[in-house]
C-alpha cells in the first residue's frame, strides 16, 4: 500500500466506555474530514497503550516493549503500522518494517499496532478506502468541546458543598 491510499491518524486516547466497561481507542485524522475511529481493545493492550501515553517505564520490558527490543536487536526498523480493514466487524493491521533493505508487512491486531507506534513515536495511518467506509465525521467542533470541558473543570475545581446550602435571603419576596 503506498502513502496515498493512506491517511495519517492520530491517537485521541484510550478511556473505558460505559455502560458495559469495554477498553476503546479512539483514533482521528490528522488532516482532512478529520474523521475519527474507534475501535473496541482488549484490556491488556488498554494498558499498555495508557502505560506508554503515561511515559511510565516498565523496570522489566512487557511484551510490547520486548517486541520493540527484538526488531531493534535484529536490525529492523518500524516504518509505520496501517488499520487495513474491517471484515465482519473485526478491524485488521499491519506493522510495516524495514530490514536489511527489504519492506516487511507484518499482519497484527490494531491495538498492538498503536502500542508498538506509541512506543516508537512512528505514524499511525489507516487504508483510505477503510476511512472512507467507516470514518465518522465529528459533529461538535472541537474547539468548542474544548471550551466546555475547561468550563466544567473551573466549575469542578472551584465549587464548595457550601454553595449548595439554602441561604434565608434567597427566599426574600420582592
């Protein structure tokens, strides 16, 4: 797959969607549409992909870390890891590597993919037909989003148990 028939994402996050407690990795377009992606995880991959976001260093390598120390120790380069599909509402990926000349497309499950990429800082893509197909296009604007979660922060930060208590002149006629 070349570069153009890719779209360059960048990792939102990862939280825990509710009701039913289901790790989710949220996705979204660097440029463009600025369509977004989410993908249902694993738990473990969950925290390896919160983990690495935290910067937090394992004192012995877990898997994803090893993983990242054999290519090194080989002499393989990651390139770049792509969300190829989604078949029967399974998303499916590839690590894409470099060794000793040759590109090597590894097939891999999409978490591991962006556990493998945030520890190696190297670009997440999906396949452009895929985002075409199953992109969503955000609604509210993110500046906007931005705002209120700040507003919602300062009300959270500055409100005391006080400001709840009926006070005598707020029944005051007038």
């Amino acid at each position: 797959m070349s570069a153009s028939d890719s779209v360059d994402l960048e990792l939102v996050g990862v939280r825990i969607e509710a009701p039913a407690n289901q790790p989710l990795m949220q996705l979204r377009e660097n440029d463009g549409e600025r369509r977004s992606l989410s993908i249902y995880i694993g738990a473990s991959e969950y925290m390896a992909i919160e983990h690495a976001l935290e910067g937090r260093v394992p004192m012995r390598p877990l898997t994803h870390d090893l993983l990242v120390n054999v290519f090194e120790d080989l002499g393989a380069h990651l390139r770049r890891v792509v969300i190829t599909e989604m078949r029967d509402h399974t998303y499916f990926a590839e690590i894409q590597l470099l060794h000793q000349g040759q590109t090597h497309a590894i097939s891999c499950r999409p978490s591991d993919a962006v556990a493998l990429a945030v520890r190696t800082a190297i670009p997440i893509t999906a396949n452009r037909e895929l985002m075409d197909e199953v992109g969503i296009i955000e609604v509210a604007d993110e500046d906007d989003s931005e705002e209120i979660l700040v507003e919602f922060r300062d009300f959270i930060d500055n409100i005391n148990p006080e400001d709840f208590q009926e006070k005598p002149e707020d029944f005051h006629e007038k």
